[in-house]
C-alpha cells in the first residue's frame, strides 16, 4: 500500500481554507450583510476553484461574525483576490467598519 506524505504534496495542489473572525461595528451591520453575501453568492456562483463559503454570526455576541472559505488550491483563493466582487469587499475593508482588526487563520485541511 502506497502513501503519502502532506509534506510532499506541493501547496499548490492541497485544498486551501481560511478562517476569519470579524467584529462589525453596530452601525455598519446592514452594509457588512450586503457586502458578504454579495461575494459569496458571487464566488460560489462564478469561482470553479470555490467549495466552501460560510458566513455566520456568533450566537452570543452580536456582529460578531464568522467566515469559513474553502478552494480547491491556493491558486483558486488567489484567483478570488483578483474578483470583481473582491474588490467591493476590499473597498468596505477599507472604510473602517470593524471595531477591532479582523483575525485570519490560514489553513490546509487533512
């Protein structure tokens, strides 16, 4: 029987996931929802790289939000980088709508 090694499998093959913690500020709630279901629908809807895209709010902490996304490679998250979509998500990044830094964790899952 043949096995192998994670650490042999170049990371451009092995699927790719991030995990994101985001604390939206009350007052920009609305436009947070707009904007994250946007690019999912976006990314699940145009993106062959895309399998996972989750959003979800923590269950005892209003506007605290969850994001789960898994690619089939690395190179699919990158391409979703270059999106139309993503760059609406950047552009609401950049206008301060979260009360504390955003916490990305990158990940290969087994």
């Amino acid at each position: 029987m043949s096995t192998t090694s994670l650490s042999t499998t170049p990371a451009t093959t092995k699927v790719f996931a991030l995990n994101v913690t985001l604390n939206v500020k009350p007052e920009r709630r609305n436009d947070f929802l707009a904007v994250i279901i946007h690019d999912k629908k976006q990314t699940l809807a145009t993106e062959p790289g895309a399998i996972q895209f989750v959003v979800g709010e923590d269950v005892a902490s209003p506007n605290t939000f969850y994001l789960h996304e898994q690619y089939q490679t690395k190179d699919d998250f990158d391409h979703h980088t270059k999106t139309e979509h993503y760059a609406t998500w950047k552009k609401f990044c950049n206008e301060d709508p979260f009360t504390s830094a955003p916490v990305v964790n990158l990940y290969n899952p087994l």
